[in-house]
C-alpha cells in the first residue's frame, strides 16, 4: 500500500451489506469528491451526494478526515440510518440526553428535531433543548440550546458571539419619513476610518487580529441586519421603565457578529476533526474557551461601533424636520441598553435527571441567555420585534430563550424565489439592500411569525413579552453599485 495512502470501508447508508474498501490519498485536497466518485462507481449509483460518519454527523467539502475514521456512509440525500454511535472526536458510551421542543404554536421541521436527537447522542450531552425558532442547519439545528459536560466547538459554529443590541437613539420627531432616514445610512459596509486599535482597547480587546481594519463595524450578510425601530406596544412598563425603555423614543437594533474572526477561531479547531470534543479540565478546552471570550468581547464592539457609525451617518435626520440639517453635527455614541448573545458557550447548573444539579456547558446555537435580563426576539424584516423578560428557574429551557422567529424556509427554497420583494414592507418600514439575492432569501416569508414563538415561550413558564418594537428602517447592505 502506498505510503500516502489509507484505507477507508465506504458504506452504503441505504444497504449496509454492501462495502467497499477504498485507499484513500492521505493529503488529497478534496477527500469527499474522491470518495463520493469511487462510491458511485462501486455501487453504480450516480445519484450519491452525501458522506456521513458514523453517528450521522456529516462530511463536508472543504473538510479533511480525520485519522482514526475508518468508516464512512454514503447516501443519495436520505438521513443518515447508520449504527447510533457517535463518530471519532464524540465518543463515548453515554446515554442519550434529555430531548425536548418548546414549540406548540410554531412549525418545527422534522429534519431539525432530528437533528436535534443527533446532537443529544453526543459524547457529554445531558440536555438538547430546542426553541420555538429551531429549524435545520447545515451540520446541527439552529435555536437550541446543548448542555454537556464538556465542549464541542462547532456546536457554537463560526460565528462566535453573533448578538443583538439595542440602543437609545433619540426622541420620536413629529415627523417621520422612513426612506429619508434609510437615504442617510450610507459608508456602512466601507471600513471604518476611525482607530480600530483604541475602539477594541476601551472595550477590553488588547489584542490584533487581520479582521479588525476591514470588518470592524460592519453588520455583515445573512440574516445580520441593523434596525432603527420605536415602541408598538408597551405590555409590562414597570419592566421597561427599568430598562429605560418607553414610548417616545427612537431605538436601534443592531444584529451581528465576530464576523470572520469567530469563523477563524473554529477553523483553527476542527482542522483535523469536524467535530472535537473538549472534555471538562482538558487543556484544550482552555485554550477554546480563551479563544471564545475573545471573540465575545471583539462581538460585542463590533456592535457598537456599528450603533456609533449608524448614529454618525444619521446626525440630526432624527431631530424635528423644520427644513434644516447639520450634517456637521457632532456623532454620539448612543446609549446602549441591552446586548446578549446568540452563539455562545457558558457555565451553569442545572438539574440533570434524578442526579440533581450539576455544573455544565451550555452550548447556544442561536439561543439567547435568560442569565442577562431583557432579550431582544427580532422577527423578519417585515415583522414586529419583541422583548421578552426571562421568566422560571430555567431548567426545562436550560437557562435559554429564542433569538428571534426562526427560518421557515432556508435560503435555496424555491418557494422564495418567484420574485425579488420591494424595499417597503408590508408595516410600512424601509428595507435598505442593494443585493437582490439577500433580498430573496431574507423575504418575510422566509421566516416563521415572531408572535407564534412568542406565546409558545410565555406558555412554557420560560419568558413574557414585556414590548413590541415596529421597524422604520432596517439597514442590510448598500453597495454602491449593485449588483445586475
């Protein structure tokens, strides 16, 4: 056997009696390809489009396999119906952890819940809990929060410390004009000209890194948006009042991320497993964990460097229209009110079965903490928002909340693509993105309705919607010259 070369039993997931052994180019440069096309031709399927291994986690493209596979299933698209075992970097014999969907009102699709059980066979896992926004990722389920005796990674994912805030703004004025306000947000996507080295300083980032000159203060893709918004409906004003929260100001929403630099954190950490597995007291788990809070902090400024540069292209655009601007009015850094997390690891107790309460990682992969106070759930850009106050002692949602409506369709459905919506939307608000593809696959008809996960929580004990927030303008990208 060549020395550059290993070899590898390729499974048919649908037919487990019949294998292939294949030698395997050790420092090939796309290892899934290799295998998908000597399956096809062994078991003369043409058809063969996905590799899993074993425990149904999912081979991807651009990942290399790890030494000590020796196994890997092939299937023409249909879920993985290998052996239930965790695959290497996630084994272990444990149980299967508690499984539960805090959902009777929203849809949940059924590839997400199993997605979900997946996750609960992993190594550690005590508790996978799914939102009322769970829907399907690409590897694991997006809206969950995992509690497990250690740490995995890529349950956070590549965006580490993806977040929202809101901020104080201004004053309502008496007059309001949506497409004037979204005319004014323009240089967002550009790098900031300001000192990115001092922004991360006072914010505690002592750090560089090669994402700070270029990404810092923008919002970035996907479903990461900025949103200036205003009070619909006040349901608790003692809670708001607290929180400074009322109806006669102007707020912002800003929802983003750590942009490349949490992508780099985890690339760093799968380069030889798609999925390690840091037990508690590993040296590995302190270095991810290191790496992790960086990307918190470096999240959480990026955030309101995007507040700071919003409220600078705004300058008095807010004010009272008497027909006079000052664009040379002095920007401010608006008040910041509320920031929490969606992607994110942390330490908690929580009750584990009948063996009472233990301390445990819990993973959240587009969750919100309930450890924070007053969490922003944002609908679709053609919806209401909410805050909503943690409610309960947080065992049976695992100390976690939504963090938004949840996809209902995802990004490639053709359901989405019969046309490209309009920059105003169905509230009146003013959608600002110049990219058409964005605009198809962020459509409201993308997502599930918020109020649906909103009552589902509130039926749980879990949370109470204490406001609903109406967008004016939600700002996603502006290229100057867009795209045909």
């Amino acid at each position: 056997m060549p020395s550059n070369t290993r070899p590898i039993t390729i499974i048919l997931n649908a037919n487990q009696s019949k294998r292939s052994i294949y030698l395997l180019p050790v420092d090939a440069p796309s290892q899934h390809s290799l295998i998908l096309t000597e399956a096809r031709n062994k078991f003369r399927i043409k058809s063969l489009s996905q590799i899993y291994l074993k425990g149904g986690t999912p081979f991807l493209p651009e990942q290399t396999l790890h030494l000590d596979v020796r196994e890997v299933w092939v299937s023409k698209g249909e879920p993985y119906v290998g052996k239930d075992t965790p695959a290497p970097g996630t084994t272990g014999a444990n149980a299967v952890g508690r499984v539960d969907v805090i959902a009777e009102e929203s849809y949940i699709d059924p590839e997400a819940v199993k997605q979900l059980k997946a996750v609960a066979g992993l190594e550690g896992v005590v508790a996978a809990i799914g939102m009322p926004d769970l829907h399907p990722g690409n590897r694991f389920p997006i809206g969950c929060a995992i509690a497990a005796h250690g740490v995995y990674p890529a349950l956070i994912g590549t965006d580490v410390r993806c977040g929202i805030a809101l901020y104080r703004l201004a004053a309502t004025p008496s007059r309001f004009i949506p497409s004037k306000i979204a005319s004014r947000l323009r240089g967002l996507d550009d790098p900031w000209d300001g000192d990115t080295s001092a922004w991360l300083t006072e914010r505690g980032v002592h750090k560089e890194s090669e994402f700070d000159k270029p990404s810092l203060g923008t919002v970035g893709a996907g479903n990461h948006f900025a949103e200036i918004c205003v009070v619909e409906e006040i349901k608790d004003e003692g809670t708001c009042e607290q929180i400074g929260v009322g109806s006669e100001v102007v707020y912002l929403l800003v929802h983003t991320g750590s942009r490349g630099l949490g992508k780099s954190i985890l690339q760093a950490h799968s380069e030889h497993n798609p999925n390690p597995f840091y037990p508690e007291g590993s040296p590995e788990l302190d270095t991810y964990i290191e790496e992790h809070d960086y990307a918190v902090r470096w999240a959480v400024a990026n955030r309101d460097l995007v507040a700071y540069r919003i409220a600078s292209c705004l300058g008095l655009a807010l004010e009272e229209d008497d027909g006079t601007e000052n664009d040379q009015s002095r920007p401010v850094m608006p008040e910041k009110l509320i920031d929490v997390t969606h992607n994110s690891v942390t330490r908690h107790r929580l009750s584990v079965g009948d063996q009472g309460l233990q301390d445990v990682w819990i993973h959240r992969k587009g969750a919100a903490p309930t450890d924070m106070g007053v969490a922003p759930c944002p609908g679709s850009r053609g919806d209401f928002s909410w805050l909503l106050q943690p409610v309960g002692d947080g065992n049976d949602n695992a100390h976690s909340l939504a963090h938004g409506a949840g996809r209902l369709h995802p990004r490639s459905a053709a359901t989405l693509r019969k046309n490209v919506p309009g920059t105003t939307t169905g509230l009146g608000s003013e959608v600002v993105c110049t990219d058409s593809e964005l605009m198809v696959e962020e459509r409201p008809e993308a997502y599930k309705g918020v109020q649906a996960v909103v009552d589902d929580l509130e039926k749980r004990g879990c949370a109470r919607g204490i406001a609903k927030l109406r967008p004016i303008v939600t700002y996603k990208v502006r290229n100057e010259t867009p795209k045909k």
